[in-house]
C-alpha cells in the first residue's frame, strides 16, 4: 500500500512546519487565544517568536 500524503503535509513538511502538543493551564491557554484574536495576530507565530527569544537568551 503506498503513503499517501495530503498537500498540505507535503507543504509543511517541505517548508519544516511540525504540529506539537502540548499541556499547559486552560486559562492561560484561553487569555492567550482571546488576546490573540482581539490584536489579531495568530497563535502560532506568536508561539515560535516566544520560543525563538527564549532559545536566544539561554543559549
């Protein structure tokens, strides 16, 4: 049986993009995704700029 893929893995396998879950606080997680959307700016992004400026300042 042959792998199929969806296009939008190929896509984001090809431009290095990982869905990860993880555990966090359901409030903090609700006050992120309400602030999110109210300065409508998207989760995602925003969660890699938060980890990118964590990896920069421990390294």
């Amino acid at each position: 049986m042959e792998d199929k893929k969806r296009p939008q893995d190929k896509w984001d396998e090809k431009a290095g993009i990982a869905a990860k879950t993880y555990k966090i606080e359901k409030k903090t997680a609700d006050e992120f995704k309400a602030l999110c959307k109210e300065l409508n700016i998207g989760q995602g992004p925003t969660i890699t700029k938060l980890m990118k400026d964590f990896i920069e300042q421990h390294k």
